[in-house]
C-alpha cells in the first residue's frame, strides 16, 4: 500500500506564508499525478493545485492562482504546497492525494486520486 502523510499546516494571519509537505511511503510508487484538495467547514472537497509526476506540468483552482505553487521532489516522493498572500477563505483542511492510474485531465475529479492523506489543518486569521 502507499501513505501520503501531510504536514506543514497552522494558524497564520491574513497576508502570510505556508508551505505544505506531502511524503509518500510504501511499496514502489510511481504516480502520473499528485495533487492538493481542501475542504472548509461545512464545504465541499475543492480542487487546489496538481502536477504530473513526469513532466511537472501544474493545474491551479483559478483563486489560488498566482498565490499558491506546486512543486514536487520526485526522488523523495514529496509534493509540496507553497501558499503565499493567505486570505481567510484559505481556511481548510487541506489534503494531499495521489492519482496513479494513467489518466490525463479532469484533475479537479477526487474520484480519480486512489490515495489520500489524512490532512492537514490551515487557518487563516484576518
């Protein structure tokens, strides 16, 4: 099996920083992608950011574009989550997630990640 296990997250004000760590342990793994969701209280999970494992092509929600990046270090396993300018609709749960079968596109679709991390707090003070 493979565990995504997130960190990073906090309490911050409005106009600060965070960066998000997301290490994957296991069997040999191997993603086409890797992405971030987040979920606000009583909201929906939302789409952030992905990147193809191979390429590094990014896809970004378009409120977090300009803000948030995506990068990842593939010989480490790790995705990680830069998130500058934080405004308080930030606020979440944020999760990371792994999609391995080989399907391109549709990256806002959490039904085409097969694995999850258990998350990780942000709140953003205003």
């Amino acid at each position: 099996q493979v565990q995504l296990v997130e960190s990073g997250g906090g309490l911050v004000q409005a106009g600060d920083s965070l960066r998000l760590f997301c290490a994957a342990s296991g069997r040999t793994f191997s993603p086409y992608a890797m992405g971030w969701f987040r979920q606000g209280a009583g909201k929906e999970r939302e789409f952030v950011a992905a990147i193809s494992w191979g390429v590094g092509s990014t896809y970004y929600l378009d409120s977090v574009k300009g803000r948030f990046t995506i990068s990842r270090d593939k010989a480490k396993n790790t995705v990680f989550l830069q998130m500058n300018s934080l405004q308080a609709e930030d606020t979440a749960v944020y999760y990371c997630a792994a999609r391995e079968r080989l399907i391109f596109g549709d990256w806002r679709n959490p039904r085409l990640y097969d694995y999850w991390g258990q998350g990780t707090q942000v709140t953003v003070s205003s």
